[in-house]
C-alpha cells in the first residue's frame, strides 16, 4: 500500500462544499465541516464508530476589556485498515466575546462548538481531507475545473446524469478546448462511441470544432 493512498483518495474537496473565508485578516477557501464529517463517514463508517473527535481541553482566555477567546484542544481518531489510529493535537479557537467597530459587545453563545470544529478540521486535513484546499491548489481556476468534472463523474448523483447528456459532453469538450487543452479534448471526444460522438459533435460551435480536428493527430500520437 502507497503511504499516500489514503490521501490521494480523500484529498478532492467538492466545489459545492467550499465557502470563502470571511471575518478574518487574510482571504482564501475552507471546506464546510459537515460535509467533511460525511466524507470521513464515508471513508470509516459512522461517527463514534469508525471514527471520533477527542476533546483534550478547552479554556477561555480573556485578550482585552471585552475581547474574550475560547480555546479547544482536539484529536481525531479513526480506524485504518482494522487499526485505530489518532492524528496529532490541532488547536481551534474563536472569540467568544469582542467589541465590534460600532461600540456592541457581541458573545457567541456557540464559541465552544466552533472551536471544537475548527480543531477537527484541522486534524483530518492532516491525513489529506480537502488537501486541495490547505495545499492552495484551490487558487487555480482550472484545477477548481476539474474538481467539479472529478465529482460531476461519480455514478449516481444528479451532476452526473446532467453531465452524461449530449449537451452536457459538449459543454466539456467547450470549455476544455477553451482552456487550451485542445488536445484532451480530443482525446475524450474519441473515446465517446459513434453515436454520442455524431450527436456532441453536432452540438459544437464551428470554430471549436476546427479546434478538435487540428488536435486530432496530436491526440492519435499520444
């Protein structure tokens, strides 16, 4: 066994299940933490069976006058190939109680649970859960591209059956070819049988499909 195939595995994070970060210095992605406490469910079975979140400790601090930030402690552990294993101790925090811009005196009543979250996040990125994300793959637009099509592909769900539709091939190979990767769409094209071929091809814009019959030797010879 690869020492990275469960991270291979797990490390594609949906774009439905990505929000952008807001109420902080810095700007970036995070995956929503349900939807990775279904995926890890998926992966070991259900929580508190296949895996868990241990709460090491947990404590308030107070920052200033009014500013007060509460501090959780975690693990999470989860059994691997029969085995139960536990990642390291990750820290999450967040401020129960702060002062905003206008003067108000804001308490999260939920601080407690948000930091216990924000640790467990922390702790299954470290086996590679929306490893895309935390490794800044999630900053290219065309790795985000493929994201969706690697979770529009999956067998079953409703992006899958839209996707398999002859209009929904051919807005794949348009955006493909509009990427520059001419040839791969080509290559996919080719390996649509005859009749889905004819009806996609017919649904093409001229000018893309000038594209695809220049890339086709290319695609042949790879």
């Amino acid at each position: 066994m690869s020492n990275k195939e469960l991270w291979e595995r797990v490390c594609i994070t949906d774009p439905k299940a990505v929000k952008p970060i807001t109420g902080k210095q810095y700007q970036g992605n995070s995956p929503k933490p349900y939807w990775l406490i279904e995926r890890m469910t998926e992966e070991f079975g259900p929580v508190g069976v296949g895996w868990g979140v241990i709460v090491k400790s947990e404590r308030f601090e107070r920052l200033g006058e009014f500013d007060v930030l509460h501090v959780a402690v975690v693990s999470v552990w989860y059994l691997h190939e029969g085995k139960r294993t536990e990642t390291f101790d990750q820290m999450g925090g967040t401020k129960a109680a702060y002062k905003t811009q206008k003067g108000v005196l804001m308490v999260d009543e939920d601080a407690g649970k948000k930091s216990v979250t924000d640790g467990m996040v922390k702790c299954i990125s470290m086996i590679g859960f929306a490893g895309d994300i935390f490794s800044g793959r999630w900053d290219d637009s065309k790795y985000v591209a493929q994201a969706k099509a690697h979770y529009a592909d999956k067998p079953g769900t409703a992006e899958h059956k839209q996707d398999m539709t002859p209009k929904g091939r051919a807005g794949r190979i348009v955006a493909g070819v509009a990427e520059g990767d001419a040839v791969g769409a080509a290559e996919a094209l080719a390996g649509f049988p005859q009749a889905e071929l004819d009806a996609v091809w017919a649904l093409l814009d001229e000018k893309t499909q000038d594209k695809l019959t220049a890339a086709w030797p290319q695609q042949e010879a790879a």
